[in-house]
C-alpha cells in the first residue's frame, strides 16, 4: 500500500511491535546494544522483567532501515496514525464491545479500523505464535509476560484456524 513517509514510518513501528511482540514503550526504544547472541535482551519500563526477543530477518531488517533511530512520538500521536493506516487499507468489519455500566450491559458498535492501537501489535504477535504452536513458555520469554492467565487474555481466536482444526477431526 503506497503511504506517505510519515504513515510509512508509523506502519514499520508497527510492524516492529508485531515482529517482537514488545509494548510501544518498548520496541519504540530499541537500541543495537541491546542485542546479544541473536537476541534483543530487553527490560520492560512498565513491569521491569526482561524480554529475549529473536532477531529474525524481517525485524532486523526494519530496524536496519532507520538504523534503530525513531524519533519520538506520543502513542496517542502513533495511534491516530495506525488508524489511518488500517481505514485507508478498508480494515472496515464491524467489531462490537461489550461493557457493563454498574449491572447494565452496554454493546458499542465499531469499525474495525478504529480499535486498532500500537498494543494491537502486541495481541497479534502473541495470537500468530500460539496459532503456529509456539509453546507459551517461549511466548511469555520473549514478551515478558510473567503470569499464564495474562497470556490468555492477550490471544484472540483466529477462526480461519478454528474452522481448520474442526475440519481435521473429522477427516
């Protein structure tokens, strides 16, 4: 998708936070040091824990391409951009969030594109590795996630994978 320099940049940063599986406090800051025998060893701002994050091919190469210098900008300022980006690209399905007001159940109706934030990165890192069978173990040490049942919280279904496996069982 051709995009101007500035969502050009913002939707690489993405990419980052998905390819690592880090907050946007935490890719947004990588620096070269940081990495050790093939890994980013990085210590998380919000919880202090260290992440061990694969220098894989596609996350060094985005890293390389800014030659891990990001200008600074608020995650409102990059959030605002990644909905750009995701409604330009049609990311427009209906989403629908369910909260609760005291006992009262409220459903708000939204399109896809905006409920995208930087921690959507996040999410979809640790919703593709549980999909392609990455042990959670492993999930947590790369994002730093020290609890199990957070770990759960993060991964979404992917129905295309439901709708797959259900297939198998009765081939």
């Amino acid at each position: 998708m051709k995009l101007d320099h500035t969502l050009d940049v913002h939707r690489d940063m993405f990419l980052i936070g998905v390819y690592s599986g880090q907050r946007f406090s935490d890719y947004s800051v990588f620096e070269k040091s940081d990495v050790k025998n093939g890994l980013i060893i990085k210590r998380a701002e919000k919880t202090e824990t260290n992440s061990y994050i694969p220098m894989h091919p596609k996350l060094e190469k985005l890293l390389d391409k800014y030659d891990w210098q990001f200008r600074t900008v608020s995650s409102q300022k990059f959030n605002k951009a990644i909905q750009k980006i995701c409604k330009k690209a049609g990311f427009n399905d209906e989403v629908k969030k369910t909260r609760y007001l005291g006992s009262k159940k409220m459903i708000e109706r939204f399109q896809r594109w905006e409920v995208i934030t930087s921690h959507t990165a996040r999410r979809t890192f640790i919703t593709l590795s549980s999909t392609k069978g990455m042990p959670d173990h492993i999930i947590m040490s790369i994002t730093g996630i020290r609890d199990p049942k957070t770990l759960q919280k993060y991964k979404k279904i992917n129905l295309e994978t439901v709708m797959d496996q259900a297939t198998r069982v009765f081939e």
